[in-house]
C-alpha cells in the first residue's frame, strides 16, 4: 500500500510543545490539531485520540474529509496522524480510492511511526473477506498489515477491537470475537490475543492455567511500554485461583513468565465486591515496567472508606501489593459522582481519567471533564480547559465519554471536546481533537511575617495558577495563596505547591519556615537617679528581637492621680496605667511632657518579633 501524507508547517505548535523550565515561557496551552492544512476548521467529528512517547504525535479519527489532500473516501471515519513538530500529516487507513469503512481506536509506538487500529473496511488489504471489524497496523512506509488473523494467516471469524501497541511497534494486544487465531479457542466468548509482528504468531493471552481460555469473555486490553505485561478484563472465573466473586475482574498477564494475576483486589488481597455495570467493561493501563495498574471499578471495598456508591479509578501497586484510590481531590476528598476510563503515563506517576464528578479540581467545566492526578504529590488537575486556563463550556452533545492520551511523562494531555470556548475562533459546532500542555508552574515565596498569625504571601509564575495546595507540619491539606494567607499560631513548617487549571502542581516543594518561638522578652528598668524625673530609661532582650517597649507613667499630685497619655499628664483615679510606646527597642526611653516630683510608678512591658510579650515590669520610688 502506498503511503499518503502530506507535509504543513505546524508553526506555533512546534515550538510551543518544546520541554519548558517554567510556566511563564508558555504564553499557549491549549491548541486545536484537527483543522485542515490552512488551519481553516474541519466539517467532521475528530476523537479517539493517542500520543507518542513524546507528545509531538497525535494519532485520532475523524469523519472529516478536509484534515489534508488524499482522503478521498468523503465523510467515512478514517485514522490520522498529526507530527506537531513538523507538521506531517498522514492518512493511516489509507486504501486506494479510499477506505470502504470506517476506522477509528488508533494507538501509536513509542516514536509514532507505528500505528495499530480497527476498521471495518475490506480494501486495506487485499483477501480480507470476513465482513467485520479487524485490527490493521500501518508502518512507517505507510503498508498496511492486518494483526487480527486467523492461524493460517486468514480472515478471522469474529470482530475484533480495542487494539495496543508496544513502545517499539512489535507486539500489539487486540481483543476479539473470533475463535480460529489461535487453536484450542472454544469457549465461545471474547478473548485477548497479542500478535508478535517480528515472528507472525499470535498467542492466548487471557489464558487460564495450563494455556486454555478462559470460561468469560476478556478485553479491553492495555500492553506495557515494554511489551511484557498485558493487563486486561474478564469475566472468567478460572484465569487465577480463588476467584469467586461472581463479577469481571482485571488481570495482569506475564508474557514472560506465561502467568496470570488478578489486580482488582484490595491492599490485602481481598476480591473486589463489584466491577462495572453492564454494557461497560473494566478500563486498565499499565506502566512501563508493569509495577503499576490503574483501573476503574464499582467495588465499594478495595479501599477503606469508599462511601461514594460511584465508579472510582484505582491504582494496583503490584511490587508492594496495595491498592489506592485515585479519582480525588488534591484535598483528598472522593469524588462524587463516576470517575472512569484511566490510563497512565509510562513512567507510572501521572494518571488521566474522565469523571463527571464536580469536586474533583478547581475550574471544572459542566458534566464531564479529563483530569489528570499525579500519584506522587497527590494533586489533582483538570484537563479540559480554555487556553487561558477559564473553565470548559457546556459539552455541545448530551454525554462525551472518552478516554484522553499522555506523553509519557504526562506533561502533555490529548482529548476531545466539542466545547466553543478552548481556542478562539471555534464555530464549527463539532467534536475536535486538542493538545493541552500541562507543565506545572513554579511557587515562590514573596515575604512573609512572623508573629502570633504568621502571614506568607504566595505566587507562582504562572498567572493562571490560582489553586496552591498547602501543609502545615504533617496535617491536614488545605488551599491556600495565591496573595497572603493567614495561618495559625506555633511552630509550623509550610510546605506549598502551586497549581491551577489545565497544568499540573509543582513537583519541587515550597518549604516555608515559621518560627514562631514563644518565650517572652525581657524588660527591665533603670533607675530615676536624683532630682526631678524627665526621662525614664531602660533595657529590653530576645533571642528573635524586640519589637516594641510600651511604658505607663502614674504619679500622685496634690489631691489625685496623673497618667501619663500622650503628651500630657491627665487626671486619672488610681491605678491606671496608660501604656505609651517608648523610643529604641533594645535600649528604649520615654521622654515625658515636663518633670515630676512626687510619689511614682514606672510600668514597662516588651514584644518582641513573634508577637509575644514580657510580663509587666514597675518600679516605685518618690521623686525629690
């Protein structure tokens, strides 16, 4: 099969999509791929997307026939590529007069030039005579090759579907109806095969011990970047022992060692008390290295305080043996309503996902949105946002379900919407494929005040990063910043990330030190020497400084009392004591309005940098 593409400058994309050190080097983050070669908007729906390793290929399906020059086949859904860097468009399922079906679920290698898919055409290859969906693989020359094939190298006798890829293009994993891929498939249900391409076998792999399939039907199938471990659903009892809950289940297949485990367990092993409801089938992704698995489920009891009652995405650490939920907050608070469809990055850190939930990050749009939580700071993001980082407009259909694409690092996030508002200019009321950079900003500290409420004043250098998640010692989380916040009194370390809509926290901790002491200062007062009082002196220390030294002057004359207020002597009735704030902080004085004689009482009291005061201080004496 001959190769269609065409080459289109890609312009701002290119460049933007190149790793950044911080946030304010972005001045784009959200970019629309599906649009023709002159950027005009397409007349098509465009979804079902995928990335390569690196973010710079997206692969999606759209029943556009204007994305570029050779789709010949009119508005029938064909598969595509998009190299944002050089602007290389490719027609995947291409065939010569164009495909006679459509073709959508395309995943891509690790470098893109690799791309497996479904398609219900007949003339991408020749012999292809079965009548139903199968699982084609396109090269980096552009042939086309069938993956889902019988034994003998025919048609397959049942559909096939939900295809994966290997990072190197080698192996892919598809489910399928047929029961002549392989031999000894009798079990009359839908199993989960893996094609080797270097060798031209396929093999079982939702196999029960001993190598036969399984007793239910398997699918939804996600292969490691590695090629070595396939997780996947099944209804079937018998792929592992122990197995009696009566529910679909998801499993991780060795390809290596040829053994089965199940995952949808909790921290102990214990089997999960639900799965999905039906027509949906439990979704998993697996990391490169096959340690971790997300995956979605009903279950009520793989975690403890799982009170929701809606479908939750977790994750299966499979070399320690837990399992953690992952549809919440950055606060760490459960989402509440369906959260569904994860999948994760290769290196196992950041996990997508589309919830309807509406408490699971600021600037969530209405009904459903992609977000992304990053497993080791325990952050979560929506996706779906405008480039300015504003909330996403009401959906245009009644319910977009979909299961967004990573990069491998997770910094970038594709997904579809048929939302007005993400880029300007968009009025072609269709569903379109977008590119959201997610680099995380960076916090800073811009000052802060000790005392008995500390004060810190917060920024990051991103303006659209308008939600911080704070730590006060080892509490609770909390929001906090940007702009000053108040916190409470003692000694606390503050530990911050910054955040906002459509990026991910910052993975490097702001750590802010409060030290907030409270032993009170010292304050002491020197002696009135002789003749008539003037200036009252004295001394005042603390290990974080003295603020202030307030003194209160009172003396008898003639019938009553005076009090010193201001720059006056006022009749008071005693004792009062009307404090004033003295001249100087360590060595402090007062100078009063005119000299004194009489009986005498001097009160001096010290605060000192954190807020904290000295006890009262007087001395009395008879002024001559």
């Amino acid at each position: 099969m001959t190769r269609r593409l065409a080459v289109i400058a890609a312009g701002a994309l290119a460049l933007a999509l190149v790793p950044t050190a911080g946030a304010t080097s972005l001045p784009d983050r959200t970019f629309r791929v599906s649009t023709a070669p002159d950027m005009s908007q397409l007349s098509g729906d465009s979804g079902d997307t995928s990335l390569s390793a690196d973010g710079q290929i997206i692969g999606f399906a759209s029943t556009a026939s204007g994305f570029m020059p050779g789709d010949a086949n009119g508005s029938v859904r064909d598969v595509f590529t998009f190299n944002v860097a050089t602007g290389e468009r490719r027609l995947i399922s291409a065939a010569p007069g164009g495909a006679n079906g459509p073709s959508s679920s395309p995943v891509l290698s690790a470098d893109g030039a690799r791309v497996a898919f479904v398609s219900s055409a007949s003339n991408l290859v020749a012999g292809d005579h079965n009548g139903v969906a199968d699982v084609f693989l396109t090269g980096p020359d552009g042939t086309v090759s069938r993956v889902s094939v019988a034994a003998d190298g025919g048609d397959a006798n049942g559909p096939s579907s939900n295809p994966d890829l290997s990072a190197d293009g080698r192996f892919v994993v598809f489910e399928s109806a047929a029961s002549n891929l392989v031999a000894g498939d009798t079990n009359g249900a839908p199993d989960v095969f893996l094609r080797d391409l270097q060798t031209g076998t396929t093999s079982l792999v939702s196999a029960a011990p001993g190598g036969g399939p399984g007793n239910g039907a398997s699918g939804a199938p996600s292969i490691s970047a590695g090629g070595a471990f396939v997780s996947f659903a099944s209804k079937a009892s018998n792929l592992v022992a122990g197995d009696t809950n009566g529910v679909s289940d998801v499993f991780v297949r060795d390809l290596v060692l040829a053994k089965t485990s199940r995952v949808s367990v909790d921290s102990h092993g214990r089997q999960q008390n639900r799965a999905v409801a039906d027509p949906f089938q439990q979704i998993s992704g697996i990391s490169r290295d096959g340690r971790f698995v997300v995956f979605d489920s009903d279950a009520t009891n793989l975690v403890g305080a799982d009170a929701n009652q809606h479908t939750d995405v977790f994750l299966r650490d499979r070399r320690r043996h837990t399992t953690v939920l992952v549809s919440a907050s950055s606060l760490n608070v459960q989402g509440n309503n369906d959260s569904f469809s994860p999948l994760i990055s290769a290196d196992g850190r950041i996990v997508a996902f589309q919830s309807l939930a509406t408490n699971m990050a600021p600037g969530d749009g209405p009904r459903e949105d992609v977000f992304v939580r990053d497993l080791e700071q325990r952050t979560t993001s929506v996706v779906g946002v405008a480039d300015d980082g504003s909330p996403r407009a009401a959906e245009l259909v009644p319910q977009l379900l979909q299961r967004p694409a990573l990069s491998a690092d997770g910094r970038i996030a594709a997904f579809s919407s048929t939302a007005p508002n993400l880029v300007a200019g968009d009025t072609n009321a269709r569903e379109d494929v977008f590119l959201r950079l997610l680099d995380a900003p960076q916090t800073s500290l811009v000052g802060k005040r000790i005392g008995r409420r500390p004060t810190v004043e917060l920024k990051a250098d991103d303006p659209a990063a308008t939600s911080f998640v704070c730590r006060l010692d080892n509490g609770p989380l909390f929001a906090c910043g940007p702009g000053r916040t108040r916190l409470p009194a003692g000694h606390r370390v503050l530990r911050v990330r910054a955040g906002g809509p459509g990026m991910l926290y910052d993975p490097k901790t702001l750590v802010v030190r409060l030290s907030s002491e409270h032993r009170p200062p010292r304050v002491a007062i020197a002696g009135f020497g002789r003749g008539p009082l003037r200036t009252i002196r004295g001394i005042a220390s603390d290990p974080s400084g003295v603020a202030r030294v307030l003194v209160a002057v009172t003396y008898y004359h003639g019938h009553g009392c005076r009090a010193l207020s201001g720059h006056r002597f006022v009749p008071v009735r005693c004792p009062v004591r009307l404090f004033q704030r003295a001249s100087g902080r360590r060595f402090w004085s007062l100078r009063l309005p005119h000299a004194i004689r009489g009986p005498v009482v001097v009160y001096a009291r010290a605060v000192d940098g954190a807020g904290n005061r000295s006890r009262v201080r007087l001395r009395k004496a008879i002024i001559r």
